[in-house]
C-alpha cells in the first residue's frame, strides 16, 4: 500500500487539472462532485497507508524522479511514508474530504464554483506534498504551494479591493518566513550537504564545522521563521484574521485545520535537530506562549464571528508551539490533530450561521439562534467545550498534555499559559451565547430568513462533532492510562526531548484546577453575556477591539516608511541622481554631436551604410597600428 | 558548419525581408522555424565541440571566423530561436509600419545574437556585438514611443561607451598574442592570464563595464527602463530577453576565464554592486505605476541576483545562472506578451486605469497570474529552479560574507512578491473599469503564451533536460 503513496496526491491533482481545464463550461453540481471525490479517494489510499504503518511501524521512501542534479547538490522528488506523515494524510484528506462536501452546499449559489473547487483540490495536493515530501525541498514546494493557494482563495471575490489586499497581505507575510526557510535550507545544504531528512537527521552529530559554530541553534531558528509564517506566530501573524475575507470553508480547511498547522509539522518533523537547540527551543516555547495570550486577549473583544475563530486558531498555534518549545513535539502533533476536528467544527458552523443569518457576520446582530438552527447549535456548542478543555472532550486531553508538560518546565508559563487557557473559554462562550442563546438582535426580514442549513452542511458538522469529542481519547493521560496510543505510534519519527515525570497527585491537581477554572470562566461569560450591552468600548477594551494597534504599529514602522523610501529612490536616486549624471553627460555629448549633425539623414539604409564603413575603418585602423 | 548556418538563416533572411515588404512577417516567421530546428538539433548533439568551424578571415590581424559551441552558447542559442518565433506568431495580426524594414531589422539583429553566444574569436565576438545592436537602435528609434529619439540616444551612448571600451581591451588582449589566430579565444585567454595582476584589474572594468551595461547592473542600469519602455514589445523582448543574456554571457566567456586574477580582485565588489541593485531596483519597482517600467526595474532586481550568483564563482551557482538565463528568458517574454496585449486592448499601461482583466479576459488573467508565480520563483514554475541554485550558489561562495550576501538578496523575493502581487491586484483583479471593450487572447497570441506557460511548467516540473544541457559546461568552468 505504502509504494501507491503516489496516488494520494494525484487524486487531488487530476480534479484539479478537470476542474481548472472545465471551469466555464462544466456544470457546478459536477464541479463539485469531482472535487470532492478526488479527495474521498485520495481518503481511502491514505486509510490504508495509515494502517499498514500502524501495524509495521516502518518508514518508507517512495522515488518518484531526480528533480535537482548539479555536482554535489543531488535533490531527488521522493516521498517519505512514516507514522507523521500518514497521520497528516488523514487528517489532511479526512477534514479535506468533509470540507469539500460541506462546499458543494455552501458554495451552491456563486457562479465560480467550478474554479473554487479547482483551487480547493489544488491546495490539497500541495499540502500532502508538503507532509509527504522527503526532504525539506519538497516540503518547500508544498509550502509555498498551499501559500498560493491560500493566496487565491482568499482573494477567491477578487472584485473586491478589501479582499485582495488581504490575500496580497497573507502572501507576502508568508514570504517573510519563507526566506527564513531558505535561508534555514541553505545553511543544511552548506554544513550537511543534503536535504532529505534521514540523511540529514542521522548526520546531526557528524558536522564538526556546524557543532562547533552552534548552527543547531541558527538552523533551528531559520526554520521556525518560516514556522511563524505559515503558521501565524508573533510577529507574523497578521495576516491570518485579515484571511477570513475567503470563503468560509476555506478558513475552515485552509486557516484553521490543515495549512496553518505545517510550521507544527515542519518543527516535529525536525525534533531531532531541535533537540540539539535548546536557544532556539526556547525561542519557539516563549513564542507560541505569547502569541497564545495576545490572540486570545484580542478574541474576547472581536464581534465578527470569524474574527473571533481567527484570533482563536492564532492562540491555538501559539499553544502547540509552546508544546514544541517544551520538547512535547507528539502533544504538539496531538493539538494539531484535536484542533483540526473542533475549529473545522466551529468554523463550519459559523458557515452554516452566515448562510443562515444571509451573510451577517457581527454576532451583535445575532443571539437565540439555537431555536432556529438546531443542529448548528449543538455541534457548535460541542465544539466551544472541546476547544474550552472541558473534561471528555478531545480539546481537553492535548490541553493538559500541553499545560502539564509546560509545569514540568516552569511553572510561571504554566500559569501564563492556563490564563490563555481560561480566555479561550471565555470568548468562545461569550461567541456562544451571543449567537445562540437569547433573543434575536437582527433585522426582522433577517429572522425571518433564518433556517437550518441543508444535509451536505449538517452531516459534515455531525461528523466532526463526533470527533471533536472522542477524537482525545488516543492520547489519555497518565493517571488514567498507562498507555498513550499516539504516543507509541509517532515515537518511532518523532522523539521527544526531556520528557518530564509528573507525580500522579500533581497531574491530579492540575487537571483539577485547570477543569475546575474552566466551567467557573464559562459561567462568568454566561453572566456577563446574559443581558449583552453593546455600548462602545474603552480603555483596555476599546485596544482590545482594536487588536493592540499592531496593524497600525506595522504600517507605521515598516510599510509606510518601505513605500517612502521607493518613493524617494525613484525621484531623487534614480531620476535625478543617476540618471541626471548620465544625462548631463550625454548632453555634453550631443553639444558635440550638434556640430556632426548634417549626417543625421533619418536614412537607416545610410545609416547601415555608415556602419559597415565604420566597421572597415576599424579594421584599417587597427590592421596599420599592428604594422 | 550547421553553426554558421544558424547565422547565416536569419541573416539572409534579414536581407531579404528588406524587399519582401508586405511578405516580410512570413518571411521572419519561416526563417525563425527554420532556425529553431537547427537549435534544437544543436542543443540535443551529443558532442557539440565537434560542430566548431573555422575559416581564415582577416590573417594580418589575427582574426577568424571561429564558431564553436558548448553547453551555454547551445543554451543561450536555443533560447534565442524559441523568442523569436514566439515574437513574430505574437504579433502575426498587427500592423507594422514598413514590415519589410521592420522585419529585417529584427532578423538582422537575431543573426548578431546568435553570433555573440557562438563567436570564439574576440574581433567575431565584437563584430557580432554590433551586429546585434545596431539594429535595434534602429528599431526603437524608428518605431519607438513618443520620447524615442533622446531614449535612444542614452542607450546609444551607454552601450556605445560600453562596446568602445570593450574593444581596445580585446585589441590589447590580442597584441599579446601574435600570429593567424590573436584574436582566438584559447590565446586571449592565455594571453589575459598570464598579465600581472594589476593589469588585470584594470582591463577587468574596461571589459566589464560593456557587460555591466547590458545586463545592467547598478548603477550603469538608467538606459534600461527608458528603452523598454519606448521601445516596440518585439524589440523590448528582444532586449531583455536575449540581449541582457549577451552581457551575462559575455562575462562568463570574455571576462572570468581571460582575466582570472582581475575577477577575483573585482568579484566582492560587484556582488555587492549586485546585491544593491536588486534591493534598489526591487523598491522602485514597488512605485512604478507603468507596466512595462516596473517590469523593467524587476528584470534588473533579476539580474542582479545573476550576476551576484556568478561573480560568486561555485559550481552550483554557475549551473544555476545558466538555468536562470534560460527561465528568466522565457519568463519575460511572457509578461511583455501580456503587457503589449493589454495595452493594445485598454490603450495604456498605467496601472491606476487597470483593473478587472480576470472578468474580460480571463485566459488572458490566467495567464498573467502564472506568468508573474514564475517571476516570483514559485516552486514548480521554472522561476524556482533557478533560483534556488543561485541563491545556493552564493551562500557556498568563498566570500567572508557570503551569508549576508545571500540574506540581504533573498529580501529581493520577499519585495518581488509585493511588486508582482500589487500588479496583479491592479491588472486583473477588481472591478473592470476602464477594461470593459476588447476581447480575450486571439488565436496567435494564444500559441505564443502556451509555448511560454508550457516552459514555465515543464521546467519547473521536470527541469532535468536543461539541467543536463549546461552541466557539462558548468564542471569546465568551475569543476
């Protein structure tokens, strides 16, 4: 099964090619069918690769063809099958296949739905290139591939200005990390004179020149800038609410369950290399622990119901780069695979809300819908406790796993972290009951309109909320099971560092504490939001509302003063510095050629006459003064 | 003597054209077909320094008719032989003032390309050099924009400097020597080598500067953008996509292996005159608000990454400039395809009147968007391969800054990306505005973009053939 590996990528590839080559002539409904079929089957091969290494435990490399060959720089187009990468599979096809149906619905009534679902199995395939690919290059590739598709999906209505430029915006910010990824790849290529992992891994500790220069560390931390990139870390991380301008499923797959999660993948992929940097560990720790907190202080005064799932998705990064930062790369891996299943969730349900609510997305405007819109609400509700940690839901095992590891290291970022703990519970109840509880705040034609969404939109939601409460239970803690499947089943590719013995009345009594907070947070939000007042926000709150002003910070500091400075290069260096030279120069020139102008007859054939007898001068010249 | 034959094709051709009027365009189009055969049978010989030629031509001087090629004159030949057909099938529907002039002209300067990238005698090399130029004078004066004639008047003094100075460094060279064969390749390079090293470091800016100024490379860059931008598309892709390869290659063959101790006494100077010009190049390229100007100031960015890749003198970076000159080649010809269509539909080029091309042109939108992924090197579109090498290329130079050099280029990717983005975002998104009349891509301009997003792609998949091409050439120079 695993040498067929191949197949998974190409499903998504040839409804691509179909979908892309057809999309003014084909039908939607058909469109949309071969979208989503192309990923189901890709589902079933990555099924069967997902077992046959669950039951082998083995790594294998698929060959593909050579794609670099230059002396000694040899990068061959292979695929590496292990335990890491065919979780992905899953998670990526599963979640992916799920989302493209939930689209076929969603996406019904736009006219460019064929080419939608052209970019939709576009960026599918280049995330599985990514995961799938065996050395760093062809991660690469699938790197800024799914930033393509990124790219265009969010720009997906490009008549609308506000829109590109959130596209342009999440591109280019990505391109920010990806020069560090560049940078991070060439330094490998210099001291390890390779790319692909396991040759690269099984060297660590033979590069005199790179221990002795602790490139470790800088190695490390060129990566994980490509890592804040993608995956929205401090101080990258602006673009990703400004995406929510795509399509809501796009947010769902792309900004929340599957792209933004490759920097996690990138660094757990790497563990070994990071085991031997402890600087940039600890750089990647402190990261995702304020972008954690600054995300989830930033969500509780959001009023768009995406934005608040944004900042959300951005503090949930931040807390699986903190597991990474602690060494707990499978946590971090457990995070990613819990997170996928209930922020698809919730997205998806936001979806089915703006569909329902025709567009509206400010939740000032919303309220009571859960007489409406049954199901909606009570997967979406299942979603707000598995991201809140409540105790049985998916979101609150990879948590603790998260919380605990970060004790067994300090004990002040564990209390940081659980207070970033405790906002996201606040402001995804807050987003809960001022959308689904109590009584509709829109217009009357609004509530009339109001309905649950169709079958194609409310099975998807049943599947994830399935599991987003079971999907913990591979990874139960300590106390309760001696036996962590994920764990056992990624230790073969993924090592952990410093992996911390918490004594069981410790993880007793963290568990307890973090629960305990938790549901006395959610009945703070129900108090606060009971009687919502909407009154315009001051001091903390009003900067809040406002995201800290980093956007404003940004372009103050660096896209103002970047377009002043080409301003002033353009019309002082280069207009009137250097050019102004040449033309002064020139114009002493053409004072001299004034003098000759007589044989300016606009003639070309004199002119080409003149050449040809310049030319022969040139020769008599030359030939006499070699006499 | 099928090396001759590729100049000897366009160059009768060309001749021809003169009287052929009206017939002219098939003409041009037969021969740049025929010639296009010829590469590709060049390029796919498996020992092409068996196809050299030579014959006597001025004995007294020292100075022959000496063809020869290796890996980067077949590359560099076949890239000019798939340019130009792809010029003339582009433009088979417009009208031309004097076709036959016009045509004749272009072919002309086509034998002159050719010859630069197969001369291996320095005087052929500075015959062809002319040969090449002259033309195109010509045309942009000719058939130019408004501000033709003073435009065409600092790209003659620039280039004409430039090619002077050239000249009494090669004769120089050639008085070393003595005998039938002075201005033959082998013996300048014998003779540039073995001169002390500060004569080297003083012819190395004589030569250097001609190549410096048709790359260009900052600060001999001012002609640049004036002349493509009143320059006719065919001529601008003629310049920037074949005539920018005659300085790159021109220092690779006339420069580093003549005068090895002036480059290297040179070679941090001018990756750092490089590295300047693509940051510098890339932040005006940010305000232009001119297509065809701010693709011009991204071609310098480009080539200033070249350059810097091959004056930091490893073999993956010479491997990888021979890639790159190929892909940035095909790649601007492709978005000069699409600027001469929208200004030939919409009447401008100013970015501010744009807008909405993906509703009234969409294949046309399409093709604009992969064209400008390839010229912000995405993987997977030729742009990538190439690049990659440079960058590698520098990183592994033996420079003591090497990583600062590299760094310091790579910005140009992060503000290639806000140039190249910010054009799409005005040309073919948004709403159409002013872009309401004019159709899609008719049939001719349909088959020039296929065969420029076909390489674009196939490339970029699968860019084995072209690394193999050059390899061979890449271990000589630098093993």
């Amino acid at each position: 099964m695993t040498n067929l590996v191949y197949l998974v990528p190409l499903f998504p590839l040839i409804g691509f090619l179909i979908n892309g080559i057809g999309w003014r002539k084909m039908p939607k409904s058909a469109g949309g069918a071969i979208g989503s079929i192309a990923i189901l089957a890709s589902f079933i091969v990555s099924l069967g690769i997902f077992f046959e290494v669950k039951s082998t435990g083995a790594t294998t490399i698929v060959h593909l063809f050579d794609f670099i060959q230059s002396g000694k720089l040899y990068i061959p187009f292979s695929f590496q099958v292990d335990a890491l990468s065919s979780l992905f599979l899953l998670i990526i096809t599963g979640i992916g296949f799920l989302i493209h149906v939930y689209s076929t619905s969603y996406m019904h009534d736009d006219e460019g739905m064929v080419k939608y679902f052209a970019f939709l199995n576009l960026f599918v395939f280049s995330m599985l290139l990514l995961v799938l690919g065996a050395n760093y290059l062809i991660m690469f590739i699938g790197w800024e591939g799914v930033g393509l598709c990124s790219y265009l999906l969010i720009g997906f209505w490009f008549k609308n200005r506000d829109y590109t430029n959130a596209a342009k915006k999440a591109f280019i910010m990505n391109r920010i990390g990806d020069l560090g990824f560049l940078v991070g790849m060439l330094m490998i290529l210099f001291h390890f004179g390779t790319l692909t992992y396991a040759d690269f891994f099984n060297n660590l500790h033979n590069s005199d020149v790179a221990i002795s220069n602790n490139m470790y560390n800088w190695i490390a931390i060129c990566l994980f800038i490509g890592a804040m990139g993608k995956s929205a870390q401090i101080p990258l991380y602006t673009w990703l609410p400004d995406a929510m301008a795509g399509p809501t499923p796009v947010s769902a797959l792309i900004h929340a369950a599957t792209m933004v999660t490759a920097g996690i993948y990138m660094i757990a992929r790497s563990s070994a290399l990071y085991n031997l940097a402890p600087l940039a560990q600890n750089l990647v720790g402190i990261i995702g622990l304020a972008t954690a907190i600054l995300a989830a202080s930033i969500a509780i005064k959001q009023y768009d119901i995406k934005k608040v799932l944004a900042y959300s998705t951005v503090s949930q990064l931040g807390f699986m780069f903190l597991a990474l930062g602690m060494g707990a790369y499978t946590t971090a891996v457990f995070h990613v695979m819990t997170h996928a299943f209930f922020k698809a969730l919730l997205f998806l349900g936001s979806g089915s809300v703006i569909h329902a609510m025709g567009g509206e997305q400010d939740i000032r405007k919303m309220g009571g819908l859960n007489k409406h819109m049954r199901i909606t609400g009570i997967t979406f509700l299942i979603g707000c406790l598995a991201i809140a940690g409540i105790p049985g839901f998916s979101g609150f095992f990879s948590k603790d796993e998260i919380l605990a590891a970060t004790y067994a290291h300090s004990p002040v970022m564990y209390y940081l972290a659980l207070g970033a703990a405790l906002m996201t519970a606040f402001y995804m109840f807050r987003l809960y009951f001022l959308t689904f509880t109590g009584s509709f705040r829109g217009t009357e034609e609004q509530h009339h309109h109001l309905h649950e969404s169709p079958a194609a939109m409310t099975i998807p939601l049943i599947v994830l909320a399935f599991f987003a409460i079971v999907g913990g239970y591979v990874g139960l803690p300590p106390v309760i099971s001696e036996h962590h499947s994920l764990n056992s089943f990624l230790r073969s590719v993924v090592s952990n560092f410093g992996e911390h013995e918490l004594s069981h009345a410790t993880e007793w009594m963290l568990m307890g504490l973090s629960s305990g907070l938790v549901i006395i947070t959610i009945i703070i939000a129900y108090a606060v939001n009971k009687k919502p007042n909407f009154a315009p926000n001051t001091g903390l709150a009003k900067t809040l509302e406002n995201k800290w002003y980093v956007d404003e910070l940004y372009d103050a500091v660096i896209v103002n003063p970047l377009q002043k400075l080409s301003g002033l290069l353009d019309r002082f260096a280069e207009r009137m510095g250097i050019d102004g030279l040449v033309n002064g120069v020139g114009k002493i020139v053409r004072w001299g050629s004034d003098r000759v102008r007589l044989l300016q007859s606009g003639q070309v054939g004199f002119y080409i006459f003149v050449m040809v007898i310049g030319m022969t001068l040139l020769f008599a010249i030359s030939f006499f003064w070699i006499q | 003597m099928i090396l001759t034959l590729l100049i000897l094709v366009p160059l009768i051709a060309g001749i021809f054209s003169f009287i052929a009027k009206d017939g002219a365009k098939g003409l041009a189009l037969i021969s740049s077909l025929v010639t296009l055969g010829l590469a590709a049978y060049i390029s796919m010989a498996a020992n092409t320094a068996s196809l050299s030629w030579t014959m006597q031509w001025i004995p007294r001087l020292g100075a022959q008719l000496s063809f020869q090629a290796d890996g980067m004159s077949a590359m560099l030949c076949l890239l000019t032989a798939i340019i130009m057909p792809v010029i003339f099938i582009s433009n088979w529907n417009k009208e031309v003032e004097k076709p036959g002039a016009f045509y004749g002209l272009m072919l002309l300067s086509q034998a002159g390309i050719t010859g630069v990238f197969l001369a291996y005698d320095a005087l052929l090399f500075y015959f062809f050099w002319e040969l090449a130029l002259i033309p195109v004078y010509f045309l942009c004066s000719r058939w130019g924009g408004e501000k033709r004639i003073p435009v065409t008047f600092k790209f003659f003094v620039y280039t004409f400097v430039g090619s002077l100075m050239m000249l009494s460094a090669l004769i120089y060279l050639s008085l070393q020597n003595t005998g039938v064969s002075a201005y033959s390749w082998q013996n300048i390079v014998r003779a540039g080598a073995s001169l002390p090293a500060v004569q080297q470091q003083f012819l190395f800016w004589l030569i250097f500067i001609a190549f410096a100024v048709k790359m260009p490379i900052f600060p001999f860059h001012t002609w640049q953008p004036d002349t493509y931008e009143q320059s006719p598309t065919p001529v601008t892709i003629i310049l920037s996509a074949l005539m920018v390869k005659m300085g790159m290659f021109g220092v690779i063959r006339w420069l580093m292996p003549v005068l090895p101790a002036g480059v290297a006494f040179w070679s941090n100077t001018i990756i750092i005159l490089s590295v300047i010009g693509i940051i510098y190049a890339s932040l005006i390229a940010i305000v232009q608000t001119d297509l065809k100007r701010l693709v011009a100031y991204s071609s310098i960015a480009h080539m200033g990454l070249m350059s810097a890749a091959a004056f930091a003198q490893t073999n993956v970076g010479l491997h990888g400039l021979m890639v790159q000159m190929f892909n940035h080649g095909i790649n601007i010809t492709g978005m000069w395809l699409i600027v001469s269509m929208v200004e030939q539909r919409w009447g401008t080029r100013d970015m501010g009147k744009l807008g909405g091309m993906a509703i009234t042109a969409p294949k046309m939108a399409i093709a604009l968007v992969i064209i400008s992924l390839a010229n912000v090197a995405l993987p997977l579109t030729n742009g990538f391969i190439g690049e990659f090498m440079l960058f590698n290329g520098l990183f592994e130079s033996a420079s003591p800054y090497h990583i600062t050099f590299m760094v310091v280029a790579g910005l140009g990717i992060i503000l290639g990306a806000v140039y190249t983005l910010n054009m799409v975002q005005k040309t073919a998104y948004g709403n159409a505005t002013a872009m309401t009349t004019g159709g899609d891509i008719t049939a001719n301009e349909y088959v020039g973009l296929a065969i420029v997003i076909g390489l674009i792609l196939v490339l970029g998949i699968y860019p084995k053939p072209l690394l193999d091409m050059t390899a061979g050439f890449a271990n000589m120079m630098i093993p």
